[in-house]
C-alpha cells in the first residue's frame, strides 16, 4: 500500500482531540499519554534512517489489539475513544521502532455537559485490566497504515505481565472551546496561587501569565473604548495577547510558541480579535495600533517576580520575535481539517438539558481572518520562514491590518501547525450558542490508572462551569475603583484632545510644505509632512475621488499621482524576448527578460475592461480554459499574495464572479522538486544501507565488548582489590562499551553458554549492552552484566555495590591479556564447563514459585522538582533470568542516586515493603502493603534512600 493512500486517515486520526461534536453541544477532547506502555518492532525497515513522512504517519496513528475492542463505534471517527501511538523523542536516532501509548476521548463525538467523560475513564480502565491480563499470550499490537507494510508491533514494556493500571500513569491534556471571559478567570486563579485541574501544575507556565485589568486601560487613558466593553471576555483576548508577546523575550527556537504558555489557541488571534476586540477597539484605533496597545500594556502588567518576561520597559517590545526552528522542507501537517464541516455523526442525543435562555441577536458582521493553509504568504515570508523568526509587531499589525495570523502561518510552515491551526474555527457555548474560541490546556498533571474516571469526569465539570459562568459570552463585569474611574475621566479628555491635535499639526505642516515649495522658498523641503490625503502610498495606485485605487497591470502612478501610465520598465519584464501580442508564461517559471527561446503566451492584460482581471490559463494543459477565459473585478494590490521565486499568481474566477488570487508552484518548481526527490530517494537509500551495516558492526562490537569486559572483570583473573567499578556512572559504562579497541580487527562469531564460565554470581552491576547469543537459556542480552566476585564463604554482603568495591577499575581489565583473547574468540572454548541458570546459585536470584503472587514497587518524584513527571518501578519474576529491577524478597535494596531521597510517593501491591532512611536498610521509616501515596509528608517525604520487601503482610523478617 503507497504512504501517499494512508496518509489522509493517520493525519484525521491524530487529529481527533482536536476535532469536535456537531450540534448544539461544544466537544470535549483529552489526551493520555504514557511512557510505561512501549511499543516494539525490531524490522530495521522502522529504524534509523526512516522518512519523515512515515515518522509522521506514526503518530496518533490508531492502534488495534486483536479481540480487544477501544471504545464503542466501528471506525476511529465514530469511536468515543481509541488508543494511538505517540513519539518517543527518539525518532531521529531510531525511527519509530519505539513508540509510546496515548489514549485520545474523541472531541468530535464526546459532548460536554452530558457527564460521558468519568464513564469513558472508566471504560479506559477496564480496558487496561482486559488489555494488561491477555500479555501472557499475546503481546501483539497493530499500528493502522504501518503494520500492514512492517508488521506488527508488541508491548515491551512493561516486561511484567500482572501489573496493575494503578501502576500506569498518564499525563493529561484537553481540548475543549471556554469562553474568553473564563480564559481571564483562569488566569486570576494563578495569579491568585490557586490551582484548577485545567491550569498546568509547573510553576514557569503559571508565571508566562500576565493578566490585563480593567484599571490598565484607564491608567492609558484609552478614551475612545466604552468603559461597558472592557468586560472579561475583551480582557481574556487582551490577556492572551500580552501574554504571547511576552513569552518572545525567553522563547527558544526548539520550543516555539506552543510550548510558551499551557493554554494554547486552537482557534487563531484573527479570527478572535474580529470577534471579540476590533469592533470594541474601532475608535480607538484612530490614534492607536494594536501593538502599540500591546506594547502599553506589556509594560502595565509587569509582576514584579525577577522571571525573565515578567518585567518590560515601555518600547522594548519593538526588538523581540517569536521564535522556531528552521526546516530545509515543509513539514507534514498533523490536522489537514482545518475549515471543513466535521464528520461522522454524533451520538443518541441525551435527554434535554433546561431550556437555555433566549439567544442573543446576531452579532455585527465582521472581517473574516485570512484562512492559513500551506500556500498562505504575506510580505517578507520567505526571509522571516529562513530565520525562522517573525517580529511580535510584524504579527499584531497583520492581526489588524490583514485579518492574518502569521503566528499561526510561521506554525504550519515550521511545526506541523499547532497555535491557531483551527483558524476562524469557535463552538458554541453550552446553553446559549455564543461562538467561544478553542483552547488546547497543556501540562495538567498526570493520573494513575485507576483515577481515570473522577480525574476525567473532574475535567468535564470544570470546562462545564466556564461555560455556565460565560454562557452570555461575558456575564461577568467587575467595575473601576474611583481612583481609576477619575483618572480615566481625566486621560479620556487629554487623550482626545491629544488625537486630534496630532491630526490638525499634520495637515498645517503638510500646507506649509506644499505653501513653500509652490513659491520656491529655500528649506521647503525640509518641512516635514506625510499628508495620505495628497498621494497613494503605492507606487501603482492613483486617487480616485478621494480613495486609492489600482492602475492596470503594467501601468505605474504618474510624477503627480493624478493618473496611471505605462510603466515601460515592467512592460519590458514582462514581454522579455517573446513576439508581438505575447509575454512571458508565468507559469513556467525561470525566465527573465534575458531568457533565449522563451515558453510564451498570449498577452491578456487587455482582455477586460479597465479595473478588471482575467482568469489565468491552466497550468499544465493551457489549451483547456483558452476559449473560456472570465472576467471579474480586479481586487487591491494588498489584498493580493505575495509568492516566492518559484511560484506564481493564479487568478480563478469563481461561479459568482470573484476573483481570487492564489500562489501556484511553476512548472521549473515543479520539475526541480521531483529532480530532488528522486535523488534524494536514492541518496537516502544508500545511506540507509550503509547506516544499517554500521549498525550492525556497531551492535556486534559493543556486545561483545560489553561481555568481555564483564567477564574479565567479574572471573577472578585480577586481584581483589583496587578501585570500585560499582561506583562508576551508566554513562561511562555505556563508554567503556562503545569502546572497542583500535588494535583488535573485528571478526563474525557467537559467544555461546557452551564455551564459557564466568565465576560464581554473587552479585550484578549493571553494565549495558546486547549480547550476540546462541538462543534461550544462552546469555541474553538480560545477562550481559557484570558479573563480581567476593572473599570469604562465598557469600555477597547485602549490597550489590560493596560486592563491586573489590573489582579494579575498567583500565585495569582492559590491560589483561584474557580481555582481548575474549574478544578475538569465535566459539572456541576457554572453560572448562558451561554456563547455565539451571540451578540457581547461592545468593542469586530467586523466581516466583507457582502459588506466588506477583509483586511490584513504584516510587515517584514530585512534578514539583522535575518537571518532567519520572518513576523508578521493581517487579518479582517468574523466570531465573537476570533482571536489574527484581525485587530479591527479604535482600535490601538501595535506591540508586537519581531516585536517592527524591521520592514523594510510592504503590505496593503483592506484598510488604519497610523503607529507610539510610542506604543499606538502615533507621526505618515507615511499612506499607498494597497500599500506595501519592503525597508523602513530614520525614517521610524526600527521605527514601533503601527498601526491603517480603510477602508476609506485616512485614516480618526485614532489618529493624
């Protein structure tokens, strides 16, 4: 099956939080995603080196299990919710070999208000539960569009097959429409240090908000806005908008916007600012910008905390930019349906809710933002999608001026789309039908497994109370203090007085120019004056009683700007080396005046009357519309695109006579790009090819090298004594690995259990790597690790580490002639006997007998510390391989130094664990059995540094 066919359904399904319910009802989508549920594949097809098409196409890309069904519907469009896969950040090393597990509540089909959420997290349990029980049997996973051509997938982790969901965890993420006035609420409540499980729980994001009052614009003396519609949903917008502006000055190019602020818009500013601020803001723009608004009030909103965007001098606005990340190619977008109708349809309706007040009269028509699509430029787009950086008063004024959002323009050139990507896009409030702008809320915390419902029905509630709270779209007006109802008066008069006096000094400059020069007085020049009531500012516009229009194509303003003329300069561009009645083919592309044996065709400039535009020939067939070529009204020059190097301007006119200007790739652009691609194909599948043999080199060397090094060390051919490789980190362990020799050629052969004995296993330090092995029961790539050795009877002290301290270090089994005679080995034997786990050493490892329940530990860092939510888990085995997180019963574990003292909460289930203070299971803290906490306090909080587990209930047997 081509990419190209499955495209189409992967980007839908990955676009399906953000797509919502038709009807009466706004949708409600949320996202769960875990990084303990890891998917699989090992077809190298899926590896290192992979497209970024298919890379794309993985993600929310609908998983299926066989006999097991997500939610209720037939297809992912008509499902309440389904499981995806997700990204593990790893795509560019190892392609999508690794993907993580994400579930998506289907927007476009859960309605808000009708209490579905808490069921639906309940369902996902269930279906956890059913899921999690049949890995025994079945590990298998199929990934829609992709297993048909790799294969499928399997669950890697978690390795055990009786965990339970309480041990999963899910960080959270909604997409739902809130009414701006309830977006303004929100940000008081973090500025007010409360919490709502809608606001993201990492304090940075709470200190990007910066909200705007009522009192800032009286301190401003904004006279021309009615006091009346300075309301909560017109400080929502404002309070967005600053806010955005801001996060520019700490913003990083690998972040962009989205990650600026964890209430993202979906919808974009355009469409928000003509529905919700131009109007209210009409007059006041007479003497104002919507920066300079902006830029006002960044300064008004300073918080005073030392944060990096938290204080602003008045001007210094002017220099900050949004930034992003340039790309050498257009990325694939991850919602293609962007304007279009929703489909699929919703469910049963359930019964009536309370009849909803009568509705509003329709609004007042207004400007339709600009609909951004992959084509959509703007002046300068080719240098600011190069930099990958755009002025913040670049994009307020084309907010004003345009109906543009070029934030949500540079988003879907540079990642994938993501702020404002639903363009003019709003959902009805519940119980009104007021439109309200959609909101991605990011960062919100995280659930177990368990809580899925309440958390999820907690969700529902509290979008549902915005909406009751806005459901006139801004119910809630708070009044000026008399202090700034005084000063308001007072600015409101100077400001006015202030606007107009600017215009009258204007035009008495302006006359006393013109005054001057008419007499040819000495210095007129110099008299300042910028009068637009004399010329156009465009060099092909004219004014025609009193208003700018356009000249024809090939004319230029005259000296006076009185009356159009032929620009013979442009004639001569357009023309180049064509005959009479001909022009240069704009849609070939790649000529110029001086192009010999030009593509040409028929001169059309006077085709229409004056003031009108023809409809261009067909691109690639000319002879198809050449008879049949309409006329329209030509629309003004700023109206109109402005399109790279390679791309032209299409004119089609539609079925009601207008014209529409759009940027089309050229016939050259089109040639060059499949030129590209084709060599780029086979330039990477040489390259692949080679990465793979690389690979694979690479993997056999570090295997070997990693056992090697491990068998040496841990076989009693050094002294024991020297320096403790126990203490030595996993990164350089994992150096020591890569490492091979310079010296030793590499040659093909397996080291196998039948021809090698390391001495007897006490203990193991973990010591990375995959083995190169002779089948099940050889040595796995689960006991590639570094075997130790210890004095006395025999025996290993309780600690891993202290068994370690009597290994040299890695320079030391490096020099020993046995490590290279080890890596030149291929199946030859330098043991006596083999090396089996068929009978189980002393002070080894013990699995679970038949009987036995299974067991597992989890503890968990504070979201607090880390912003990145982090778990360490331990598991007892039913099998008598090596595994570096078994719980040994009764042996005292330490916690290794990431997790030392970090730990805020834990989860036991299967039996009793004691933790302690002190490494080696020393001055106990507390016991727990099959019980969990997810908030430690007093002493017990940070203070986990060993723990003991056993199955007795109470705990018996562990160190006092």
């Amino acid at each position: 099956m081509r990419l190209t066919s499955l495209l189409p359904l992967i980007r839908v399904v990955a676009a399906l939080p953000h797509l919502h319910a038709r009807g009466d009802f706004p949708g409600l989508g949320i996202e769960l995603e875990t990084r303990q549920v890891i998917f699989k594949n090992d077809n190298e097809a899926v590896g290192a080196g992979l497209s970024t098409e298919l890379i794309e196409a993985a993600k929310g890309a609908e998983i299926t299990i066989a006999n097991i069904n997500t939610g209720s519907g037939s297809t992912a469009d008509d499902k309440e919710w389904i499981l995806t896969a997700e990204h593990t950040g790893m795509e560019s090393h190892s392609g999508i070999t690794r993907l993580a597990a994400e579930f998506i509540v289907n927007g476009r089909v859960v309605q808000l208000g009708q209490g579905n959420a808490g069921r639906i997290g309940k369902e996902i349990t269930a279906f956890l539960e059913t899921w999690i029980a049949a890995w025994g049997s079945d590990r298998a996973v199929s990934v829609a569009g992709l297993s048909e051509q790799f294969g499928q997938w399997r669950v890697d982790q978690p390795q055990s097959n009786s965990v339970k969901p309480m041990a999963l965890q899910f960080s959270r993420q909604v997409t739902a429409a809130l009414p701006l006035g309830g977006v303004q609420e929100l940000f008081r409540v973090a500025k007010d240090g409360k919490s709502n499980i809608l606001l993201s729980t990492i304090r940075g994001k709470q200190d990007a908000m910066h909200i705007v009052k009522k009192e800032h614009f009286a301190d401003l003396g904004m006279s021309k806005i009615a006091e009346g519609d300075i309301d909560d949903e017109f400080l929502g917008f404002f309070s967005l908008l600053v806010s955005y502006a801001k996060a520019t000055k700490r913003m990083q190019a690998k972040d962009g916007p989205k990650h600026s602020l964890s209430i993202m818009p979906r919808t974009d500013f355009a469409a928000m600012y003509e529905s919700f601020a131009a109007k209210k803001l009409e007059k006041q723009l007479e003497c104002d910008t919507l920066y300079t608004i902006v830029e006002s009030l960044a300064s008004l909103t300073n918080d005073g905390s030392g944060n990096e965007d938290g204080d602003y001098q008045n001007g210094e606005l002017k220099s900050q930019t949004f930034k992003w990340t340039p790309r050498a190619s257009e990325p694939v977008s991850e919602s293609p349906d962007t304007e279009e109708g929703f489909t699929g349809a919703p469910p049963p309706p359930p019964p009536p809710p309370p009849p909803p007040p009568p509705p509003p009269p329709p609004p007042a028509k207004v400007r339709r933002a600009v609909k951004i699509d992959k084509d959509t430029t703007w002046d300068g787009a080719d240098a600011d999608i190069s930099s990958g950086t755009l002025t913040v008063e670049k994009w307020l004024s084309h907010i004003q001026d345009k109906n543009m959002d070029l934030v949500a323009a540079m988003e879907l050139k540079l990642r994938h789309g993501q702020v404002g990507l639903l363009g003019s896009r709003m959902e009805p409030i519940y119980g009104s039908g007021t439109p309200a702008p959609i909101f991605e809320f990011r960062d919100l915390g995280s659930s177990m497994g368990d809580a899925l419902e309440s958390d999820l029905g907690a969700i529902e509630n509290a979008v549902l109370e915005f909406h009751k709270s806005y459901s006139g779209g801004s119910s809630k007006r708070r009044s000026l203090s008399l202090r700034s109802r005084l000063s308001l008066s007072r600015r409101q008069e100077e400001a006015g007085a202030s606007c107009e006096d600017r215009k009258k000094k204007k035009k008495k400059k302006c006359a006393a120019a013109q005054l001057a020069g008419l007499f040819n007085l000495p210095g007129a020049a110099l008299i300042p004056c910028d009068n637009d009531d004399d010329k156009c500012s465009s060099p092909t516009q004219i004014k025609v009683a009193g208003k700018c229009t356009d000249c024809p194509v090939g004319q230029k303003a005259s000296a006076a700007g009185d009356k159009c003329e032929v620009d013979t300069d442009e004639d001569k561009k357009r023309r180049g080396k064509c005959g009479p009645g001909q022009k240069l083919d704009p849609a070939e592309g790649g000529q110029d005046e001086n192009t010999e044996k030009p593509v040409c065709v028929e001169e059309d400039r006077d085709k229409c009357p004056q003031g009108q535009v023809v409809a261009s020939l067909d691109r690639d067939d000319a002879s198809k519309n050449k008879g049949d070529r309409k006329c329209a009204p030509d629309i003004p020059e700023k109206d109109k695109p402005t399109c790279d190097k390679d791309r032209y301007r299409h004119v089609t006119i539609s079925d009601d006579g207008a014209a529409r200007y759009d940027c089309y790739s050229t016939r050259k652009e089109i040639r060059d790009v499949e030129e590209k691609q084709k060599q780029r194909l086979e330039s990477d599948e040489k390259e692949r090819e080679q990465q793979r043999k690389d690979k694979e080199l690479d993997d056999k060397k570090r295997s070997r090298n990693s056992f090697c090094l491990a068998f040496v060390a841990g076989s009693g051919l050094l002294a024991a004594e020297g320096e403790d490789l126990a203490k030595l980190s996993d990164e350089e362990l994992d150096d020591a690995a890569n490492d091979w020799p310079a010296d030793v050629e590499y040659k093909d052969g397996e080291i196998t259990n039948a021809n090698l004995q390391p001495p007897k296993i006490v203990h193991t330090v973990s010591f990375g790597g995959e083995m190169e092995t002779a089948g099940p029961g050889g040595i796995v790539s689960a006991i590639v690790k570094l075997f130790t050795k210890s004095k006395g009877k025999g025996k290993g002290t309780s600690s891993g580490a202290q068994g370690a301290a009597k290994l040299k270090p890695i320079e030391k089994v490096r020099s020993n002639p046995s490590y290279k005679e080890c890596l030149l080995m291929m199946a030859t034997t330098v043991a006596a006997s083999s090396l089996h786990f068929d009978n189980i050493p002393e002070g080894g490892w013990t699995p679970v007998k038949e009987g036995e329940a299974d067991m597992q530990l989890t503890l968990m860092i504070d979201e607090d510390e880390q912003e990145s939510k982090d778990f360490r888990q331990w598991n007892t085995y039913r099998d008598d391989y090596f595994h570096s997180d078994r719980i040994i019963l009764g042996q005292c574990t330490n916690v290794d130094g990431r997790f030392n003292d970090v730990a805020s909460g834990f989860r036991v289930s299967g039996g009793c664990c004691m933790f302690y203070n002190q490494p080696d299971c020393k001055e106990q803290l507390f016991g727990a059995t099959d019980r969990s906490h997810a908030d430690l306090q007093g002493k017990d909080n940070d203070s986990i540094s060993s723990w003991t587990c056993v199955y007795d209930k109470g705990c018996a047997g562990v160190p006092s």
